[in-house]
C-alpha cells in the first residue's frame, strides 16, 4: 500500500459522518409566525373568551407562553399567566415500548380546568400526528373541553393519523429520513435572538 493510500485509508476510518443542516426559520421568523398564529386563535375564537393554552412539553409549553403574551399584547384583558397550561402526554404515547426511558413531565392545568373551554393544543413539530393523538386522549381524563384546536410552528408532513393543524406557523416540506431541530431558549439556553429551526440531512 502507498503512502497516499494508507493515509487516506486513515482518514476515512477516523472521521466522523458530516451531520449538513440547514436554518429554516430564524429568531425572527419565529416571532413573526408566532404573532400571526396568535391572531388567527383570537380571530377563530372570536376574542378570547374561555381560551385556554395547553403546550406540549417540551418545546410546546415555552411556545403556548409565548403565544399568551402575544394574545395579552392584543387584548388587555387578558392574563397570559392564567390561560397557560401544560399537558403531558407521555403514558399516553403508543411507542413505549419502544422508548421506556422517556421521563414524564408536569401537567399543569390553568385553574379555571378546561371544562367548556376552547383548548388549543401547542407543540413544535407536527410529524405524524402520533404525539397529537396521545394529547387529545390525555385531555379526556381532565375534562371536557367545548372545543380543542391545534396550533404548531412548524408542520413537516408525513402523517400516519387523520390530524391536521390549525394554526401553523410553516409548512416545511421535508423527507422521511430528514430531522427538524427547533431551538428556544427557555430550553436550549441563550438568548432568544439565537432561535431557531434546522433541518438536518438524513444520512
């Protein structure tokens, strides 16, 4: 074997694969479409009477708060504080099996319950509608709510269940083998100017 041909023999084993992303929403892309879909709720609500924010732990819960401060901006008679909840679905996941380590996070209702109330769900990736359908039948145990919506940043397609967004922030065409990382600084850390959704190629 020649010199060339060992080292590059020594540099294909050594190096890792190239993970290549792309950014699909920048911080303030992500602001614009979360004001957007906050006047959407307020104008398919009709105000805000009896709305409720339940996200989806983890990304969903920092973006249904953000989404509350959007709706107080623009109806003072708001509290964003009191229409903000949080709803686990995790015992409610049909893919255990599959991860049984996943930890179980806080449901943490507004005090007013959902009971006749308008509930819509906030996440950040709608995908194949599976985490979606877990949250809809968390929701029975805790009430009965007059109507639930769906509000999400970013749906990327693929769904294996008839659920469709209500409210969506981007539609991202995107492949099966493809990931969509969105990045918040409630959970990532940061500063919120560094948000943002990325695209990762699939190998």
């Amino acid at each position: 074997m020649t010199n060339s041909s060992a080292e590059y023999e020594a540099v294909q084993q050594n190096s890792a694969p190239l993970t290549v992303s792309r950014v699909v929403l920048s911080a303030g892309d992500i602001e614009r479409a979360l004001t957007r879909i906050a006047y959407e709720i307020l104008e398919s609500n009709k105000g805000s009477a009896n709305l409720l924010l339940l996200g989806i732990p983890r990304r969903g819960y920092p973006l249904a708060q953000r989404l509350a401060a959007k709706l107080a901006a623009s109806d003072p008679g708001i509290d964003p504080a009191a229409i903000v909840g949080q709803l686990d679905v995790t015992m409610f996941r049909d893919d255990l099996a599959q991860h049984p380590t996943r930890a179980p996070q806080r449901t943490e209702l507004p005090v007013s319950g959902i009971d006749g109330k308008t509930v819509v769900l906030v996440d950040d990736v709608l995908y194949s509608g599976r985490t979606i359908r877990a949250a809809l039948d968390a929701l029975v145990d805790l009430g009965r709510p007059r109507v639930v919506r769906l509000a999400v940043l970013v749906d990327r397609g693929h769904r294996e269940l008839p659920i469709r967004a209500d409210h969506v922030g981007k539609n991202l065409p995107t492949s099966s083998t493809e990931k969509v990382r969105v990045r918040l600084s409630e959970i990532d850390g940061g500063s919120a100017a560094d948000d943002q959704v990325v695209i990762e190629a699939g190998a």
